[in-house]
C-alpha cells in the first residue's frame, strides 16, 4: 500500500513539474511576442512617419502623433499589422495618395535593410480612409508567415 502510494505521490510532483515548466514556456514565448510585436510596430511607426514627411504632411499641417493599436488584438497574435489615425486638416485619402504612400513605405524598408517573408512587399497597406480629420490607414509588416496568412484571409473577406 505505501508503494502505491509513493508512486501516486511521484505521479501527482511529476504532473505538477510537467504543468509548470509548460506554463513557463508558454509564458516565456507570450514575451518573446510580445517583445517581436512591440519592435516591428516601432519600424513601422517609422516607416509611416517618414513617408508621411515625404508626402510632403509636415507637422504644422498634421497632428503628427500617431494614434496607433495591434491590429493582432483582433485578429490574434504574431500578427504584425497596425491601424493608425492621423488628425489632417485637408482631405486626402484617394488613389493617388495611397500608391504614393505605398512606394515610400518600400523605398523606407529597402534603405533600412527591413525584408518580407516571401514575394509580398514588405509593407502592405491593408486599408486606407478618412472620416472628417482623421486619417486611418492599417499598415502590414510581412515579416512572418502569420502576417502573410492574415493578409490573405483579410483579400478574401474584402472579395466578399
């Protein structure tokens, strides 16, 4: 009987070890995301914020503090793509503005070495309007294939 009961007992320290050590790692990579996410948004936040210079949307005409959130709160995490809002004053959300914004968001990552995961560039615009003053516009780091995967189901819903 007390044989079985120490094998009971090694069984129920062994169990709690394994969930332990589990909790940890998943704690761990939880930081290690977290950590990845918070240092691709500061990329993007400079990719965004020296195109936007480039278009010519210097402060006095903008209100350059960039509101931003993790598009990856919704859509789960490992997800590098940001949705920010710009207070403008003039209207300016069009075509045009979009392709040029486009091409300096790839102009800033080839000057700063930054590289996509597959044939994607490395910044993808996944939406872009405006509502009065505010400017929004979800911008897309494809630095994984999470993000990748993410923009493919967003290009399916958007074909919908």
């Amino acid at each position: 009987m007390i044989k079985l009961q120490n094998a009971v007992f090694f069984l129920i320290i062994f169990f709690l070890i394994i969930a332990t050590g589990g909790f940890i790692f998943q704690h761990v990579r939880k930081i290690k995301r977290t950590k990845l996410q918070q240092t691709n948004k500061k990329l993007t936040d400079a990719a965004l914020a020296e195109s936007l210079r480039r278009l010519g949307l210097s402060k006095n005409k903008i209100s350059f503090e960039i509101s931003t959130s993790r598009l990856s709160d919704v859509w789960g995490s490992g997800i590098m793509a940001y949705e920010y809002e710009v207070k403008m004053q003039d209207k300016v959300a069009d075509d045009k503005f979009k392709e040029k914004l486009f091409v300096y968001l790839q102009e800033y990552a080839k000057q700063n070495h930054l590289i996509s995961i597959g044939d994607v560039p490395v910044f993808v615009i996944s939406d872009l309007w405006q509502e009065d003053e505010i400017l929004k516009i979800d911008i897309t780091y494809t630095a994984n294939e999470k993000t990748i995967n993410y923009l493919k189901d967003v290009s399916r819903v958007d074909l919908k």
